[in-house]
C-alpha cells in the first residue's frame, strides 16, 4: 500500500514538474485513481492529504482536487515566458555599436544639439533615409520626408489633419493597430472597417466603402500585419492603388516590418503610386531601437507644409541627437549588417512558433501562418474568451495578449489571442504553447463537464 500511495505523490509531482498539470486543474476523482492504481480509496486519499499539506493541491467541497493557483513548476521557476511585449529582441539590439554613433553625433552635431534643429528633420538624415528606402523599393527625394517621434506620432496627425481630397472618414483593416485605434477614439473621428483574413480584404467590398463612405485615407498594414502576420501579394497592393485612385481616397502605408519581409519581390504599396497617392511610413522602433523614437513618412508635396503646422503644434522637431547618431549609423553600413542579422533571428523564431502550434493546438483551434514578422495570431474554439487564456496564463508568468483592444466596438471579437515573437527565448517557445494549450483544453473540459483526458494518464 505504502509503494502504491508514494507512486500517486510522485506521478503527480511529475505531471506538475512537465507541465501536464498545472495552476487551476482538476485532479481525476478519488474513485479514478484508485482502478487506475489498483488500490483502495484511503491510499489515494492519504496521498492526496499530504500533497495538501505540502499546499501543491486544495480541496473544494463536493467538487473535487485541484492544483493550487501559486505553485510554481520548479524548473521554470521564476522564468517569464514574454508573447506580448513588441519591442525589438532585447539581445540582438546594437547597443556597442550605436553607442559609438551617439558619440560621433554629440561630436558632428554640436550646434544642433544646443539649438533647435529643421523641423522637417536633418536634411543629411532625410538624405541617408531616401537611399535606405530604395532597398524597400520606395523612390523619392529627401524634400519628401519628414522625420517624426516616432510612426504613432505620424498615425496621429493624419488622423487629426485634413487631408487634400477634402473628406473626413477613414477606413481601418480589421483588427488593425490598436495605435491608431487609440487616435480614432480621442479625436472622435468617425471611422469604417473592412474585414482582414490571412485571405485579404473583399476588393469588391473596399471598392464600395471607397466610393460611398467619403473615406480620407486607408490605413494598412501590408507586410506582417499586426495582429495577423497577414502580408498582401504585389497584385492585391497593385489592386487597391488603382481603386484609391479611381475613388481618389489616400492610402497611408505603414510598413513597420518590411525590412524582414524574405520575398525579395514583394513590393510596398508607394511602389505603384509614387505621385502621391500612397504616404509611406517607415519606423525604426521594432527592428532597431525602440527608445530612439525616430520614424519617417513620405509625404505628397502639396501635404508637406501642412503636416509640417501639425507636427509643430506637437513637438516642433524630434530629437536632433537620435537623428544624428542614426544618419551615422544608416551611413556607415551598420544598419544593413545589423538587418541581416535579425532577419534570419525572427524567421526562425516565426517558424519555431508555428512548428509548435501544430504540433500542440488543440482541435477547433486556429493560427496564422506568417512568413516571418512579430506577431501571429491564435483564433480560439466558440466556448473559449481570450480573456480567460490571458488570466490563466498570467498566473503562470506566460504573458500573451487579448487581440479584442485591436477591434472598432462594431467589429470586436473575443476569442484571439495574439502572440509576439520578437521578445520571447526561442528555446521556452514551445513550452509556452503546451501551456498555452492546456488552457483551452482545460476551459473546454469545464464547459462540457469532462476531465482532460491527458492528466494522469496511463496505460494499463
């Protein structure tokens, strides 16, 4: 008897310790495990009192054992498995180098520095950006560029600004950047979605808003959407140039990650309306460093001066050291070297990630499947919120995010998660999955009334 009740400690333990069994899970009743060990109910019971007292497990009156809320799996003690921070893979960042090109700036821009500086942005930054732009196939000159604190700073005015097709509405990809959600909701501006899938938008349903929503501009995110991974092809971004253009809406173009994109033919949008039609934003915030606050938009000529009134009304011009250190670095070939690195790192994190969502999903459970990029996004069964993933997983220090914040009101959906690769170790990957998975497994064995047929399992 004495064998068969430190039999159930150990295997418990041992579920706990791999992950099988983990905060919130109901144990199998003291009538299972005493035919699944072939012992009597008092041995299970005694080996499950001792596993109270140790406080791994509690009891709930008339409804059973379950797994206590703070017991941590030793081997992972202590250890955050990070899916929601967004900024830039902490120990690929160049902080050597680009400290060296700080120190050049401080030198180079003495005056600068102490005074305020263009506030279009250093005419020999905006120089070194027109030539970096050409590797994203995005051809302009530098009097076309404004430098900004940042894309969200850019999203913001032009969600505030006229624009010169004289109309007031804009029209969202949803879900979409909860950024430029944000910006919607304080200026009150009156705002359209179109129905995003890793299939893309109905061109027949974009061309009707287009030509009946009095719609400002089209914001889209057209490489490694966020929260979707989604990216268009050439044909789908050529397509959507030309209805802009026949309905003479603007398009802003936020390719945030399309230094990562592999398919070295794959396009941006402004490749297929130079003129005007499309403004181009590109920041250096999630594949450089994230407290640099530097982006820049390419901008029509005739929007120039008027985006230049609003910017100055928010911060006159941006940091003139950032701008500094970045042209050095942009000039000395650092920043191409640097692109190169981080590309394969996030390819093979994107990979990683899926590899394990395949292989650990449970049924009725949904992914995305990017080529690359930060984000993928995990659609989850009808009887399971995000909300009750993200509480069950912050319990155990995994930290993912609840995709509904990135939903206009009439468009919100409860039940995605979105995960972020650029931040999370790719070796807690696919634990952070299995965890991850066991959730929905365990929520939808409480809405059927049935114990996951995983816990404790043997063959007998």
């Amino acid at each position: 008897m004495n064998s068969k009740y430190m039999q159930i400690i150990e295997e418990v333990k041992e579920q706990l310790a791999t992950g099988k069994l983990y905060a919130g899970c109901k144990l199998p009743s003291v009538r299972q495990l005493s035919e699944q060990f072939s012992c009597s109910k008092n041995t299970v019971i005694r080996a499950y009192a001792e596993l109270e007292q140790e406080h791994v497990i509690y009891a709930i009156p008339k409804s059973g054992y379950y797994v206590v809320n703070e017991f941590q799996f030793n081997e992972h003690e202590q250890e955050i498995i990070d899916f929601y921070s967004a900024g830039p893979d902490i120990n690929a960042l160049p902080y050597v180098d680009f400290q060296h090109c700080l120190n050049q700036a401080i030198e180079q821009y003495k005056e600068e520095l102490f005074t305020y500086s263009d506030q279009q942005g250093l005419y020999s930054l905006r120089v070194q950006l027109a030539t970096y732009l050409q590797s994203l196939q995005v051809f302009t000159q530098p009097e076309r560029l404004v430098v900004v604190s940042g894309s969200q700073q850019a999203l913001n005015l032009f969600v505030a600004m006229p624009f010169p097709n004289g109309r007031s509405n804009i029209l969202i990809e949803q879900p979409s950047y909860f950024g430029i959600i944000e910006s919607i909701d304080l200026h009150q501006v009156t705002t359209f979605g179109i129905d995003l899938t890793m299939d893309g938008i109905d061109l027949d349903r974009l061309e009707y808003m287009f030509r009946n929503h009095d719609i400002k501009f089209f914001y889209v995110i057209p490489r490694f959407h966020n929260p979707l991974g989604h990216s268009y092809t050439n044909n789908e971004k050529k397509k959507i140039v030309e209805l802009a253009e026949k309905y003479d809406v603007y398009i802003v173009e936020d390719d945030f990650l399309g230094d990562l994109d592999p398919n070295t033919k794959a396009d941006p949008m402004f490749s297929f309306a130079p003129s005007g039609r499309v403004i181009y934003i590109k920041s250096f915030s999630k594949v450089f460093l994230p407290g640099l606050r530097i982006a820049t938009v390419v901008l029509p000529e005739r929007m120039v001066a008027s985006f230049l009134r609003y910017k100055f009304s928010s911060d006159f011009n941006s940091s003139a050291l950032s701008q500094g250190a970045l042209e050095i670095y942009l000039k000395n070939g650092m920043f191409h070297s640097h692109l190169k690195k981080i590309k394969e790192l996030y390819r093979r994190k994107m990979q990683t990630l899926q590899e394990a969502c395949e292989l650990l999903l449970p049924a009725n459970t949904y992914f995305s499947k990017p080529t690359s990029g930060f984000y993928l996004s995990i659609f989850l069964p009808e009887n399971v919120t995000a909300k009750q993933i993200v509480h069950m997983l912050n319990e155990q220090q995994i930290y993912v995010d609840d995709a509904s914040r990135m939903f206009l009101q009439e468009y919100k959906r409860e039940n995605i998660v979105r995960l972020c690769i650029s931040q999370v170790n790719e070796s807690q990957i696919k634990f952070g999955i299995e965890r991850l998975a066991h959730c929905i497994t365990l929520i939808n064995s409480r809405k059927h009334h049935q114990a996951p047929k995983t816990f404790l399992h043997q063959n007998v």
